[in-house]
C-alpha cells in the first residue's frame, strides 16, 4: 500500500445459520472473517517523501478482507500523475500475513503497484514489519524490497523504516513520525521523515495533519510540505 491506512470497521462473521446450529455443534467451529474498508481525501499524494499527484489532492479508496489465522488480502485505489503529470488510477493488490509473536506483532507479504493508464509502471514490492508496545503507544520496524524488474529499470530497491504512534491519554488526539531510508531503483541514500497528529471524530471519521518531507545525500529532494486528510472507515 501507498499509505498506512488503520481500518476500523465493524467485523463480518460467517457463522451458521439457527437452522443448521445443531449440525453445526458437531462440527469444527465456523472460521472467522473480518471484511474492513475505507476511503480518503488528502491534500497532497505522498509517498515515501515525494509527490505522486503533481501536488494536486488524493482520494483513496480501500477494502481489504481478513481471516482469523492472520492471512489477509485487499485493494487500494487513489488517483496517481506519474506521465508527465497526466491524471491516471493507481491499484494496489496486496496479500500477507500477520502472526502475534506474544509481545509483538509480525506482518510479511507482497504488493503488486498497478497502474491500468500505462502498465509500463507496474511492478512488485515484498514488505515486512515488526509493531511492538512501547509504553502507552507503539513502534513498528520494518522494510520494503523490490526485486530487479524490467518496469523500475532492472535494478532493485530497498526502503527501511521506523514509525511510532502515541495516543494521548483520554483524548481522541494520538501523534505518530516515520523515518525511511531508501537505496536502489528509486534513489540512493535516499531518506524521507514524516510527523504529525491524528484526532479522531467519532463515527469512523479520522482528521490527520502531517509534516513530510524528504532528501537525498544531504540536499533537498522533494518540496516539503503539509499534508491533511480526511478520512472515513465503515
């Protein structure tokens, strides 16, 4: 996925039915699924530091299905310009799976970036992270590689992470940050840092300010920038 995006939406269960209850008691238990989505408009499409919208605003869209053995799938949609600033779609299809280590949460899988405007940007990323508590919030380490492809000119990248999110006590009000370093197909040395607040609505509505920015070797990349959105989750 392009951004980190927090579902919460309200979980489907697939449980027998009253009539077939007693047959059911006999068998193993009905597995468990959770069906979340969401959409957003954002001020600006950044990704990792850089702009994918020409600066012009985002929406997103997202839906993403999700078992109880930790296995997981979805797809997420935002408008993208990357062809000289043409306007096209962006899909992202994405699978993995995230395990409870007792402390720590374990996520790997793959996504596979899909433009259908112009296929000569598609191409595959593998992800893995680390999420573990620190006191009242929490901090993820983790890292993205794509393998050498044709589409991001035969050569590899790696991105390597760290983020942090607290919530502020007895407030809908939480702030988070991110640091990135990237090397290979889509920048050397390449770092990018992201802060700022989230403040929760009710009802599913999130509003999020964030500072991003990023650089490479010491010299300014991408414009700095702020970025705010909002988002809804159901």
């Amino acid at each position: 996925m392009r951004t980190i995006i927090a579902l919460a939406a309200l979980p489907l269960y697939f449980v027998p039915t009253a009539a077939v209850a007693q047959d059911a008691e006999e068998e193993e238990p009905a597995a468990e699924w959770e069906i979340d989505a969401e959409v957003g408009v954002f001020s600006d499409y950044r990704f990792r530091g850089i702009s994918l919208s020409s600066k012009d605003p985002q929406v997103t869209a997202e839906i993403s299905v999700a078992h109880e053995s930790g296995l997981y799938a979805g797809v997420w949609a935002s408008n993208v310009a990357l062809n000289d600033g043409a306007d096209d779609v962006e899909l992202d299809l994405y699978a993995g799976y995230a395990a409870d280590l007792g402390g720590a949460t374990l996520d790997v899988g793959a996504v596979y970036y899909l433009y259908p405007g112009n296929g000569d940007f598609n191409y595959v990323e593998l992800l893995a992270s680390v999420a573990f508590a620190a006191g009242p919030g929490e901090i993820t380490l983790g890292a993205a590689y794509a393998p050498s492809q044709e589409n991001i000119g035969s050569e590899d990248n790696t991105y390597v992470y760290i983020s942090g999110d607290l919530p502020i006590a007895d407030t809908p009000l939480s702030l988070h940050g991110t640091f990135g370093i990237e090397n290979g197909a889509f920048g050397d040395n390449k770092r990018d840092w992201l802060v700022g607040a989230s403040y929760d609505l009710g009802s599913g509505l999130t509003a999020t300010l964030d500072y991003v920015d990023t650089a490479r070797a010491g010299s300014p990349l991408g414009d700095a920038t702020v970025v705010g959105s909002l988002t809804f989750a159901f």
